[in-house]
C-alpha cells in the first residue's frame, strides 16, 4: 500500500497569506542600538496590521523584549520613548501586546 500525502498538507506555506496567517506571536527583541530606529514607530504599519486583522486573518499577539536598563536608561532615553509610542500605537489599534 502506498500513501499519497494530500495536497492540503505542506510545511512551507505556499502563499503570501498562507505565511501572514500562521503567525500568531510577534517577539521584538530590543538589539541594544546606540541610536534611535530600535522600535517600529510609524502609525501606518500598525494601521496595515489592524486592516488585516479586521479583514479576517488570526488574532497577533506582540511581545517586546528589553531589559529594565534599555528602558530605564536616562542617558538613552530615546529607547523607552520609542518603546513606548510603539506600545500606544498598538494599544491604539487594541492589538494584544505583552512587555517583558
């Protein structure tokens, strides 16, 4: 007897949609840059994000990932502040996000 796998099962997504569809948790790791642009800041991302999921694709959850000292930094205060717009940007649009 010989199994024919069915078409409908693959382990790479075969579209686009198919990739965007099987994410469920985004982890943003804070790299440690020196200068500003660590954390996505720009309202038009967030509101494609938003779109999408209105539009039916599965619920995201965002995770960001710093450390107290990255976010608490005075002399690199540029990294809590974009954290944070980040945060009110997804909070803005209700998209579940979790700090770590």
């Amino acid at each position: 007897m010989i199994l024919v796998p069915s078409e409908d099962i693959y382990d790479v997504p075969k579209t686009k949609e198919d990739l965007l569809n099987s994410i469920s948790d985004i982890h943003y790791v804070d790299v440690g840059l020196n200068t500003a642009g660590a954390y996505l800041t720009n309202h038009d991302v967030f509101e494609r994000i938003s779109k999408r999921l209105m539009e039916g694709a599965p619920q995201l959850r965002f995770i960001l990932h710093g450390t107290p000292r990255q976010w608490s930094d005075k002399q690199r205060d540029w990294i809590r502040n974009e954290k944070d717009k980040m945060l009110h940007l997804l909070n803005l649009k209700s998209l579940r996000v979790r700090e770590k």
